[in-house]
C-alpha cells in the first residue's frame, strides 16, 4: 500500500486518529479562481479543458497551491464517460450541458454502444500525472455521476428544475428505466476499476439529484444501481464516498448503499447524523456553500459550529453540503480552509 505522506482524509474515513479535520471542497478547481479561469480561456470550451491533459492536470493541482486542501479531486466531469456509449452533448455557456440525441423512447436505449476505457483514457493519464505532480504528497479523488443522476440528464437532454421528462419515464416505463440504470451500473464501474488502476485513492460517486425522488422511488431505482457499483468495484484501501443532496428525506436508504463516507449537504444537521450512524460510517460535508457569501465573521461561527456537532473526533471529513460556486470569493474560500485548519486542531 503506497499512501500518500497527508493521509489525513483517508484517516478520517477509517476513523483512525486525526490530528485535525482534513479539508477538501466540491468544485475546488472552477470559475471563482482567477487562475482557473485563465487556463479555461487557453482551453477556449469546457470540454476542450477537460480532455486536454496538461490543462486539467494544471487545473486540478490549483487547489492544493491557492487552498492548501488535503485531497485533490481530479478535473473533469460527470459527464465525461457518456460520450463513449454514444451519448453526444456539449457544455453551452449559462446553459450548461445540451444533449444532441437525448433518450426520448425506450427502444433509444437499445441502440447505445459499449463503454469502452479507450475513450477516456485521458482520465487515466490525467489521475497518473497528477500523481506524479504531487509526489505522493496529497491523496487523488476519482469520480463519477451515480446512475440515476447520469439518466435524469441522458433523458431530460440538459439541466432542468423538475426534471419532469426524466421521471415520467421512469413513471411511464419502470423496467426499461431500471434497464437503463443498470446498463451505467456495469459501465460506472468499470470506469471506477480503471481510475483505481489509474491510481485514484478514493472514489467519490455524485448523486446530485436522487433527493428529488419520494423515499419509495429513491429505494427502488437510485439505490440499487449504486449498491451494485459499490459491490462490485475491486479495490484495495480506496474508500468510496456517497454524495446525495437532499439526504434528509432518503438518508436510512441512503447509508445501506455499502459506501465507506457520506457527504451530506447542509439541510440535515450533523448531530442527529452522527448519533444516527454511530460509528459505522465517516461523514462528509455539511457546510451551507451560500456560507460563503457571508462575512468572515459569520464562516468563522459556522466552521465552529460544524467542528462541534461533529465533536472534534475522526469520522469527519469537511466539506460543503455541494459545490462551490462561480461568483464565491477565492480569499473567503481560502479563509475557509485556513479556518478548519486552525479550529480543528486536537
Ligand atoms: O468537484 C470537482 O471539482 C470535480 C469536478 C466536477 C465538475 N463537475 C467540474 C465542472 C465534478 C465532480 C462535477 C460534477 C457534476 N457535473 C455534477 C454533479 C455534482 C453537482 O454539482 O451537483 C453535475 C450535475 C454536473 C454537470 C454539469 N457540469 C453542469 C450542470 C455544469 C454546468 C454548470 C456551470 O457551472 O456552468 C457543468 C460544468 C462544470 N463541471 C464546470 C466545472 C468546473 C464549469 C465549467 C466551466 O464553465 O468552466
């Protein structure tokens, strides 16, 4: 086992002595980084940024030089994997991401391709060159969409309120949807075994969406998709880590996925999480991102706060309950982390 010499988060997720709270941030690497918009320029598209391997490697280690976080998470995008079984979109500027050919019907699903590695090799090149930037200094975290939230998407064709399109049909055609949830299972995790072979320490899987669902739907197609995955990746000491937002209705569903870490968003309070848990899960999360419009003052008493529901133990991984935003400000960013830092000291 080569762990990385800040192995901090990887500690707190096995509940193993900490000497603080570890400290990584959703979207470290995005638009309210003046750095980071300057390499976005050169890649002139998003995408162009994210399959071009020197930028996204470049992106990627920002945060650890303006930040001083404790994990890297790789640049790329949930997305990234989709064009290889013939999903085609594009990121439009304020839109987001624009399907070409969304899935309309079920017989769509039938004409999909196989995933195949070769098409994302440069995630692979990009997690081995920011290891080797890193000098096994700081551990790397791979990523993927969860099944259901890569679906919503592939169905409503971009980024929606209500997500209307996508849970009619998984109203309308519950079995071909389950199908199609189960068809990205299969893919996600072969992608996953391929950033672990890569040389990812961890894995985070982002359902950002699966907390529009009632309970029920939550239980019957978000869930096992993502328990699958999680069986069925072969890994050694690499934690997977269960993102959701909007846990609270879902979460006694949620923490049977088999995950290794949960991150939370803000809309559940951490002391009720971690008596729920006791002891049986790491956590990750819970700081309201729009925290972060607020004065220093006001970031100061919420860390704090955060740090005390928790307790001070291990266990606890800091985060925000989802992803920074682009008009936040870097230096209360950075406030941000230098403040875990300094308060979570054992
Ligand atoms: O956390 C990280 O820093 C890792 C990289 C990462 C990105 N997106 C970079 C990105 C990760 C893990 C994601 C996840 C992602 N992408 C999700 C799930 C998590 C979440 O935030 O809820 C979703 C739903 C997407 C799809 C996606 N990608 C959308 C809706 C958008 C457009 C929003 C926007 O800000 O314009 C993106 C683009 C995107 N993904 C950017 C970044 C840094 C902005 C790209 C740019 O214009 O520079």
């Amino acid at each position: 086992m080569n762990l990385p010499k800040n192995d901090l988060f990887l500690r707190a997720i096995r509940w193993e002595k900490v000497e603080r709270t570890p400290i990584w941030l959703m979207r470290q690497a995005g638009r309210y980084m003046p750095e980071y918009r300057k390499l976005r320029e050169k890649a002139r598209s998003f995408k162009n940024f994210y399959k071009n391997v020197e930028l996204s490697v470049k992106a990627s280690l920002l945060p650890k030089k303006i930040l001083g976080v404790d994990a890297i998470i790789i640049f790329s995008d949930i997305l990234t994997p989709l064009e290889s079984i013939g999903m085609k979109f594009d990121f439009i500027e304020k839109q987001g991401p624009v399907f070409e050919n969304p899935i309309n019907e079920p017989s769509d699903i039938d004409r999909l391709r196989e995933f195949n590695r070769e098409d994302v090799s440069f995630v692979g090149e990009i997690i081995k060159e920011v290891n080797t930037e890193l000098n096994r200094e700081l551990p790397v975290i791979g990523f993927c969409g969860a099944p259901f939230t890569l679906v919503a998407y592939m169905i409503e064709g971009r980024t929606s309120r209500d997500f209307k399109r996508a849970k009619s049909f998984m109203f309308n055609y519950p079995d071909k949807f389950k199908e199609l949830l189960d068809k990205l299972a299969d893919m996600l995790t072969d992608y996953i075994n391929f950033q672990i072979e890569s040389g990812a320490d961890a894995i985070q899987i982002f359902d950002s969406w699966a907390g529009y669902l009632t309970p029920d739907d939550y239980k019957e197609f978000a869930l096992p998709p993502i328990k699958k995955i999680i069986q069925n990746v072969k890994r050694d000491y690499q934690p997977i880590i269960h993102f959701t937002k909007g846990v609270a209705g879902i979460v006694d569903y949620m923490i049977t996925s088999g995950a290794d870490a949960y991150s939370v968003d803000w809309m559940i309070d951490l002391r009720v999480l971690k008596e729920k848990l006791n002891g049986s899960f790491a956590v990750q999360g819970n700081l309201d991102p729009t925290v972060l419009y607020a004065d220093k003052k006001v970031i100061r008493e919420k860390v704090l706060d955060i740090l005390n529901k928790w307790g001070m133990e291990s266990g606890h991984v800091f985060n925000l309950g989802h992803g920074l935003s682009p008009d936040m400000e870097e230096d209360k960013v950075k406030y941000l982390v230098d403040t875990v830092k300094e308060l979570s000291q054992r």
